[in-house]
C-alpha cells in the first residue's frame, strides 16, 4: 500500500483528530504531549479512510506502517499540493544567528535581479508586498507546502526561507529540493528542545545531509561550520568568512549602515548595506556568495544589498543627538555581536537593555549578563516575555553574569526603555534587545501588545 496512492485517494490528510473528516488520511504522528495512535479509534468512528502509524493499531480501514509517521506525514503533504517544490527555487537559511538578515538579503538581490521571490521567517511569510501570514519561523509541513502551492499561484519563481532546527527535527519542509543552503553559525540556544549542542548540531546538519540542493554555502569561521565543512566534502559546498572562498576583506560599520568588501574567485565586490554592525558582513557574503555563485549578476546583488531592510534586526529607531536600536539578539553570541559592533562603532557609552524568556534555557541567561558586562558601559536588566516565571528571578539569574559593568533593574520593559533613554548622552548608542520585531509580550499565558521600537517613539518626545 504505497504512501502516494492513498493520498491520490484523500479528499484531505491531517495528523490532528479533530480536523478529520470523512475521506481523510489520518496521521498517527507522536507528539511531545499527545500521541496521535490514540487518537486513531476517533479518526476512524470521524471518516478517516485510512491511517498512516508506526505501530498496528485497531482499526476497521487499512493501515500503512511507516518508521517515520512525521516524515510521512510531510511527504504526503509534497504529493498532496502538487509538489510545489519541485516548481519553484527555494533557498534555505539555517544557523542560530543571521537567518532572518540573511533571507531578507536574498529576498532583495533575487527581486533585484528580476525573480519575483517570497520569503518566509520568523517576522511573516510575504510575497510582493503582501503578508500571508505569520507565526513560527518555519511552518508545519501541511503549511509549508500549501504557502509553497500559494506562492506559485501567485506569481513566485523563488522563495527563501529561514529552517528551524525545530522544522528539520520534525521534517517540516520535507521533501523539499533546494536551489541553495546556507549555515550561518552555532550557538547556544533552544538546549530546553534539543538538550545539547551536539544534538542542537545535528538537527541543523539535517538541512545538508537529508535534502537535495545544487549548492551550499557555510560559515568558515564557526566552528560548528568548519566541522560541518567537512562532513560535506563530497557535495557541492563553499565556504565564506574571513578565511572563506567567499572572503571577508573589508568592513567598515557605522550609525547609517556598513561597507563590505568581498573576494570570490579572483574579483573583488564593494558592498554597502544600510545594516549596521561589523557582524552584518556575514550576512553579506552568505547573500552575496549564494548569488554570486549561481550566477545573479554583480549589479542586482549590489541593488539588492542597498536597499535591504529587516524589522527588529539592527533596527535604527534614532541616530542623533544618541543612537537607539532594536535587535531580536536573546543568545549571549547575539548579545555580544550587537553590543561589540555598537562599542566599535559610537563614541560614547552603550547602553544595554534586555531581559530573557521565561519557560525556556535557563542556563543561558547568566551567559547573556556575561556578553553585556564585556561590551557595555550600563546595562538596564527587565523582562523579555517572562511567560510563567517570576521576572525578578529571571534578572536575578542574568545578574549572576555581570562583575563590572554598572547595573539598573527595571521589571516593567516600558520604564527600563524610557530609564535608558533619560540616562543617554550624546554619543551614546542605546540597544533594546532581545524582541526585535515582536509586537507582544508573554505574561502568564496573556499576550499584551508590546513592541520596542514602537515604545521607544512613544517614549522619545519626553526628551
């Protein structure tokens, strides 16, 4: 009983219980709190006409036993909306940092070169102007091949798109076949899904190991990437960073943006990116690497370079008389990225302001306090999205990190922003981090609208 046949059969495919109807093929995927076999009696007595399982269930219709229920589940997704993979070039970016920068790079010097490109991440999944929608940063399978399926019906050549080590665990996006991957770089985050780093790794590595693409493009300069480098020694792989194929000659970084410089195969390439921070050089030659090598002309990577833009990542909300600006940054690499480039960058003092979520890596948090005590002058400690956990307890952890650096404690975001704001001089650099472009913050199950960038414009005229 072949897979692609019964879903040739199904009037729809679900691995939710409640969502069947009668001609449906029905999933019996295990979850991290349910398991979908014991869902099955429900599935049928609702008009499942099959079950896809892992183990024999009881059941009057006909069973296909699968090793993998999720990844059969993703599979019938692909067949199911038509393959829509297959139609289009998609381009997938993983790592722990850069993902959002990168694809929005990508989205930009696609467009600029004449492909009408979508993207999909954690801020939206848009094409054209237009938002289809939002929420995790990579869909679930049946999501993610229906938005592919949207995305042709509406015009797209290509889409871009940030994987989650969470999607290639759970085989969101398989079967999907790639144009391009990128590898950004690894650091410590979501250890409260995968446990360690080595498994958090080997989740990622999923994306260069388990799917089809024509080229890869890893970062040479971290460490997870030199070893994943040369795991990949026998596919079609470049490296970039600053001892990269794709190298990093140059950067220049400064309140109105950033100048890269790169070499590949023997030319130069002079960027300018309206991004700040010295670390935006990594998106660039990811972007650039990625289209350079398959071919996009020099001219559209430069347009596409220029006029790029990523709500809540390096966002400017103010330049003079002191600069404020609002960064997703919730690791302590991202932390110290923002916060190094902001040092190197300003005259005067940086000023950090940020907290960290509740319910997830709590042995994080004094590693986030550690990064800012190293690269900033004042640090005013508040709340993220605290979800169930007591906020003061939260900061109290993140304060285990900071030795030197003077530090203010200010629960209410609101206040912590406006606190920052009175105590800036003129030179300074103000850095709001760790929600970028989220418009809400968690709090014991309720979501309030919340967004920094926003605050701060609210907050600004007092001064």
């Amino acid at each position: 009983m072949e897979l692609k046949r019964l879903v040739e059969k199904a009037a729809e495919i679900t691995d939710r219980h409640d969502e069947v109807k009668p001609g449906s093929l029905f999933f019996a995927v295990k979850g991290t709190r349910h398991d979908g076999h014991s869902f099955v009696p429900e599935a049928v007595k609702r008009g499942a006409f099959a079950v896809v399982a892992e183990r024999p269930v009881p059941a009057k219709v006909p069973v296909l036993l699968v090793d993998d229920a999720r990844r059969a589940y993703a599979e019938a997704c692909h067949y199911f909306y038509g393959e829509p993979s297959l139609k289009l070039e998609l381009y997938g970016v993983t790592g722990t940092n850069g993902k959002s920068t990168v694809t929005h790079m990508l989205e930009s010097i696609l467009n600029a070169a004449g492909v009408p490109t979508a993207l999909t991440g954690t801020l939206y999944y848009r094409f054209n102007g237009r938002v289809l929608g939002r929420g995790q940063t990579t869909p679930g399978p049946k999501d993610w091949h229906r938005l592919l399926k949207e995305f042709l019906r509406l015009g797209a050549k290509a889409v871009v798109s940030e994987v989650s080590s969470h999607a290639l665990e759970q085989h969101r996006v398989y079967p999907s076949r790639f144009k391009a991957v990128a590898f950004t770089n690894l650091t410590r985050d979501h250890l409260d899904y995968h446990g360690d780093m080595e498994s958090y790794y080997r989740a990622k590595r999923r994306l260069f190991t388990e799917y089809e693409y024509e080229l890869a493009i890893v970062n040479a300069d971290d460490p997870y990437g030199r070893r994943l480098l040369k795991e990949l020694k026998n596919r079609p792989v470049l490296s970039y960073g600053k001892e990269g194929e794709v190298k990093i000659e140059e950067v220049e970084t400064g309140p109105g943006g950033t100048r890269v410089v790169l070499s590949f195969r023997g030319k130069r390439y002079a960027f300018e990116l309206p991004l700040t921070g010295e670390f935006q050089a990594y998106n660039a030659a990811a972007a650039a690497g990625v289209a350079l090598a398959l071919g996009i002309d020099e001219e559209a990577v430069k347009e596409g370079l220029a006029r790029v833009r990523v709500p809540g990542r390096m966002e400017v909300v103010l330049r003079e008389p002191f600069l404020v600006v609002v960064d997703y940054a919730h690791t302590p690499d991202a932390v110290e990225r923002v916060l190094r480039s902001l040092k190197k960058s300003v005259r005067g003092r940086v000023v950090a302001v940020f907290g960290a979520g509740g319910n997830r890596d709590r042995e994080k948090r004094p590693l986030m306090g550690a990064a800012a005590d190293r690269w900033s002058d004042l640090i005013v400690l508040t709340s993220d999205n605290p979800r169930d956990e007591d906020p003061l307890e939260i900061i109290k952890q993140i304060k285990e990190g900071i030795k030197k650096t003077p530090c203010l404690v200010e629960p209410d975001r609101r206040k912590a922003i406006r606190l920052a704001l009175e105590l800036a001089r003129e030179g300074d650099a103000v850095a709001v981090l760790g929600k970028g472009h989220e418009d809400y913050q968690e709090v014991k199950g309720v979501k309030y609208p919340f967004n920094d960038a926003q605050v701060v414009k609210e907050e600004l005229p007092a001064f």
